[in-house]
C-alpha cells in the first residue's frame, strides 16, 4: 500500500446516491483508491449513515427518490457535526436542477455526470487539502 493509499483509507467518504449501478461503480473506484466508502440509497439512509459513521466527506446525487439532494444537504448542514463537513453534489440534470433552488446549499462543489471517476478522486483530496 503506497503512502498515499494508507493516507486515503484514513478518509471515510459518503456517498448518496440511488442509482446501484452509479453507486457500485463509484463505490468499488474509491475503495480500490484506499478510501472507506459507505453508501446510501436515499436522503433518509444517508443522514444515518452520517451520524453512524461521522464521514469526512460527502458526496449527495440532486436527484433521490423522497426528497432531493439539496434537501439532503441542507439536513445535513444542520445535523450535529454537519457544518464542517465537506460535500460535493453531482447531478446529470446540474445546470436543469440547481437555479430553481430557492436558496443556495452549502457545498463545496459538484460534478455533472457522466465524470470521470479519476476526477472525484481530484475533487474529494482537493477539498480535504
């Protein structure tokens, strides 16, 4: 395991996402990459899996059967803990998705799908520098 893998497996990352064959793909590049990798399949399973696991990163899909990816985040955002965590959005309805948000959701960035999964990798170690 290179410095970088042990430095990695330290990081817990969150993934919300329903989509299984999205969360699989993702799931499986991370944690080959060296990180712990917990995945929900809806907002509610997420934010428990939150306070389960005190993750240092989220990553949240904008759309979840239930309730949406910025709702999720603003739960979040209020959660014990969830202010300085940081999260990343992704979306393939981004542009579609997020201007008929009434207010902003704090998040650290998004990525539009389809991404390249080498590039969720530069994002999460990006946003923990």
């Amino acid at each position: 395991m290179s410095s970088s893998d042990s430095e990695a497996r330290e990081i817990t990352v969150l993934v919300v996402e329903d989509d299984p064959t999205n969360a699989t793909l993702i799931h499986d590049y991370l944690t080959a990459q060296g990180f712990d990798v917990a995945v929900a399949e809806s907002g509610d399973s997420g934010l428990e899996l939150f306070a389960e696991r005190e993750p240092h990163v989220v990553i949240v899909d904008v759309l979840l059967p239930g309730q949406s990816g910025f709702d999720v985040v603003r739960s979040l955002r209020a959660a014990p803990g969830g202010a300085r965590v940081p999260v990343l959005m992704m979306s393939a309805v981004w542009k579609d998705a997020y201007p008929q948000q009434p207010e902003p959701v704090d998040i650290q960035g998004y990525l539009v799908k389809p991404f390249r999964l080498r590039d969720l990798v530069d994002r999460i170690r990006e946003i923990l520098d």
